[in-house]
C-alpha cells in the first residue's frame, strides 16, 4: 500500500466554499446533470450573482415543515 | 504540526460504514459533515486506538509501507483534526443551545386556490392587513434586535401567498430597510401552490430576488389525489408549467414533498423527475391534524422501503450539490441540535389577525399566546413553549439519550409525539424510520463526494 496516497474527501474539500452555499444553482437550468465537480463550478461561476454567497439551502435550524425547514 | 508523543482519539459515538473501498466516518456531534477515506488513510484512521502515540502509528505504518516518513502521517492527522474525526487531549465539540437565527412564520392569508386534502389551514376570506403585516415586521425586529438574533429567516405562508404578492413584496421592502437599519440579516421564502406561478408573477419574484418553495407530490396522479382545487380536478399540470417557468426564469426555489399513504407509491418517480432537473427538494412526512378526516399516515414498512427506493436513484446518480438535509422529514445533518425545532426559543409564527401561535400546526387548534401589540415577542414564544418539561432537550428524553443520532433528529416534531404518545419527554413515532434510514442518507453523502471527489 502506498500511503502516501492517503487523503480524505469531506465537503470543504471536495466543493471550494464559493461553490458549496449555492447548491440550487443547478437547479436554474435545464442543463443535463454536470459531469464532474470542475464543470459544475464552471456552471455555477457563470451564474454570477446568484453564485456569489447566496445562501440556498432551503432548511435552516429553526424552522418547520411544508417542507421548508425545521 | 503534531508531536510524536500525542495520542490522537477517534470521537465517541463516531460512525462508519464501508462504501466499496472507501470509508465513511460521520461525527454527530460536528458541523462538518460525512468525511470519506480512502483505502490509504483508512488504514491509518484504523490504527488509532485511543492509546498509540503518533510514533507508534507511524511505525506500524511503516510495515505497511517503508517509506512512509513521520511528516506524511501527520498531514493525513491535520486533516482527521480537520475533519473533526478525532481530538487530541480532550473532545472539544459541544452543542450549541440557542440559535443565532430567528424564524418567522408570516401567515399572510387564509384565502387558498386549492382544496388539498390534507391541509391544515381552514380556509376563509380572512387575510392579514397592511397595518398588521407592518406592526409585525416592526415587532419582529425590535425583539430579534433586543435578544441577539443575526439574521432573521421569513417564511410568508398562507393560504396561498402569491394571491397577496404585492403586500409580500412590499413587506420585503420594509424588511430589507429594518434588516439595515437594526444589522440583522434577512433571508426570505415565499410557500405556495405553484398555481399562480405564471410569467408575469415570477419575473416580479426574480426581480425582488425571492426563494420559493412550490409544493409537489408526485407526477400527475399522485399529485392529484390530494393537491386539488375546489372541483375536485388536480392541479399537476399548472404546478409543471410553473416550475418550467421558475427554471427559465433563474428564480431560486425548492419542492416540498409532503410524504402520505396517498403518494407513497409514486415517491420514487419523483425523485428521478427532481434529479433530472437538478432540482432541490424535501420530502417531509404527513402529519395528522383534526381537519383530515381519512387515515394519510404511511405505514413504517411501506415509508422505509419507498424511501429507500427513491434514494437507491440518488444513490446511483449523486447530483453534485447535496441533498440529504431534506431526505428525512426533521433530521437534519448540518449541525447538531437539542431541540428539534425552534418552537419556544427561535421561531414565532404570526397570523393573519396578528395573533401569535408556537406553531403553524396549531394555527387555530391553539389559544394565542400573544400578539404583535405584545412589547417583545420573543418573549411571547419563549412563554408560550408547549413542550414539558419547560426547556426539555434532547439529552433529557429517556430513549434517546443513548442514541447515536440524537443530536441530528432531537426526537422529531414535538407536537406529533405528544399527539401520538401523550408525551413529549420520549422518542419520535417516526424514531424507527429514522434509525433505520440516517445510515442510507449518510451514504449518499458519501457516494457525492467520491463522485466529485474521486
């Protein structure tokens, strides 16, 4: 085994921060699922504004149902 | 840099499971989420046993592989300590008590185009006033202020929200300059049927950049059989053009499942129409309430085994942003939590008469516990937390305090254990459910980064 090659994936690393928040950006368009991580960022980047920090995820941690949030 | 004396400790209660050759590591009690390893780091994640020092880890690397030096060891120990898999000296993680952010549930109107049949709203004329909806605002603020809270997540709800869309745009207004004014982040979702989600109405959301949360059962039948309008005739077919109008027009949104007997079946079809599309969604289950006369709860064998086929799809196509904070009703994976909502601490909902209730569920199967002419409402809610014992968390529910997952589902909703068990201090009637779908969440997590991450 060549342990030198050991490594982690998490979401921090896998996914830039920039990249992370706006996860429903894909959903803007009707763009066939991306092939890999580097073109769903190019995807996003192009995106602009909607990209740029914009917080989607679509629970937060104090609200409830109708499908929300909790 | 670590030093060859440490002694790094895995977390308790950390879980793993194996996805082919990797590993999957998940620590309840962190905000970082699932962590995969490879084979290579897998190996080195197993020799930790709480009592070797990093010389001896390293040593034993070594059979493994001669050239692997001290330094190599500890980059791949930065990352576990990263990743908030392990500790040194003592655990570190706590959770948090009180949320920073506070929810308001908007109830802007009673009026509704559509007769779902598992609705919880009793529809009427009735809908809040400009000078109600103004006071409110006003209010919300004021307490959100005095108490702390950093950003502050409005919900407008009905009813359908979109038959008042100027009064939520003008609300939205008021609130963005009170949000700068007061320097409390606002953050805004507009809940409706989709019905009147035409064009014109979704170039007015993009323009005043609103989220929406459209309600979708299932594809035609399934949704049809419940989201109906007052002829009986379903509603898919609008909600379809809808969507296809949000996507063009870039409109942030969501689509909110609401899991019952009567579209169980159709769940995983849905699934793979949502990823298809790259659309974000939340299944979340039914919930009882006085004014639904059939029997809309799923069996918990039926509700595990569709499940499990809607994310076996996910599971073989992840799409690349993540999706399991809405696979399972109120488990929720991006933070641990003691309570599982913010009934009573965070969260005020306010009806169209200005009136405040703990909960939307029991809008009108509550007294008020306040209204918006009361000095601080955070106050109000505080008071009017329904839950016994007062401030009950997590940790003090006899079944759950053992519980691996605690702290991801806090017991579920506390007002559908109390309804079903007579009281709050036990564990969700969906616990079985949970328990036995979080680990096939988890994966999928996992079965994302791999694909990204690989």
């Amino acid at each position: 085994m060549n342990l030198h090659e050991a490594r982690i994936m998490t979401a921090e690393n896998v996914f830039p921060a920039r990249d992370r928040a706006p996860v429903a950006s894909a959903a803007l368009t009707h763009q066939p699922l991306p092939a890999s991580g580097d073109k769903f960022r190019s995807d996003i980047s192009s995106m602009g504004s909607l990209a740029d920090g914009v917080y989607i995820d679509f629970k937060t941690d104090n609200d409830c149902a109708c499908g929300l949030v909790y | 840099m670590y030093d060859s004396t440490d002694v790094p400790s895995v977390y308790p209660n950390i879980y793993t499971d194996d996805i082919d050759d990797y590993l999957l590591v998940y620590n309840p009690l962190s905000e970082k989420g699932v962590t995969v390893l490879n084979r290579e780091s897998r190996f080195i994640f197993s020799q930790i046993d709480n009592k070797r020092t990093l010389d001896d880890i390293v040593a034993l690397a070594k059979k493994e592989d001669p050239k692997i030096r001290f330094r190599h060891i500890n980059r791949i120990f930065k990352d576990f300590f990263s990743a908030e898999v392990i500790y040194f000296d003592s655990p570190k993680l706590k959770v948090k008590k009180q949320s920073k952010q506070l929810g308001v549930w908007l109830h802007i109107t009673n009026q509704c185009n559509l007769r779902c049949t598992y609705c919880y709203v009793q529809k009427t004329n009735e809908k809040m006033t400009d000078k109600t909806a103004y006071l409110a605002m006003d209010k919300v603020f004021q307490s959100a202020k005095k108490h702390g809270f950093g950003k502050i997540n409005f919900k407008f709800s009905g009813g359908e929200t979109l038959l008042e869309l100027d009064k939520i745009i003008n609300l939205v207004h008021r609130a963005k300059r009170l949000g700068k004014k007061h320097h409390i982040q606002v953050d805004f979702v507009v809940l409706t049927n989709g019905i009147l989600l035409t064009k014109k109405v979704v170039r007015r959301l993009k323009e005043n950049n609103l989220r929406v949360s459209v309600s979708l059962d299932g594809l035609a039948q399934y949704h049809d059989q419940t989201r109906v309008f007052a002829n009986g005739q379903g509603s898919f077919k609008y909600v379809e053009i809808a969507i296809e109008n949000l996507h063009k027009a870039r409109v942030l949104y969501n689509v909110s499942v609401t899991v019952s007997s009567r579209n169980i079946e159709g769940l995983p079809g849905l699934t793979k129409y949502l990823l298809a599309r790259n659309i974000i969604f939340n299944f979340n289950f039914y919930r009882e309430n006085p004014y639904v006369k059939e029997q809309l709860e799923v069996d918990t064998k039926k509700l595990i085994a569709s499940l499990k086929k809607a994310y076996r799809l996910i599971y073989e196509n992840p799409p690349p942003y993540s999706v399991i904070n809405g696979l399972l009703d109120r488990v929720f994976f991006k933070k641990p939590h003691l309570f599982a909502c913010g009934m009573g601490n965070s969260y005020i909902v306010v009806r169209h008469d200005g009136r405040i209730v703990s909960c939307q569920n029991l809008l009108t199967l509550q007294p008020p516990i306040g209204s918006i002419g009361d000095n601080d409402l955070v106050e109000v809610i505080e008071k009017g937390n329904f839950v016994r014992p007062r401030g009950l968390t997590i940790e003090q529910k006899t079944p759950c305090r053992d519980c691996q997952w605690k702290y991801i589902c806090c017991g579920g909703c506390p007002l559908l254990t109390f309804q079903q068990k007579g009281r709050y201090d036990v564990n969700s009637p969906y616990c079985g459910v949970y328990k036995a779908l979080i680990p096939e969440v988890l994966r999928l997590e996992a079965r994302r980064l791999i694909k990204y991450g690989s």
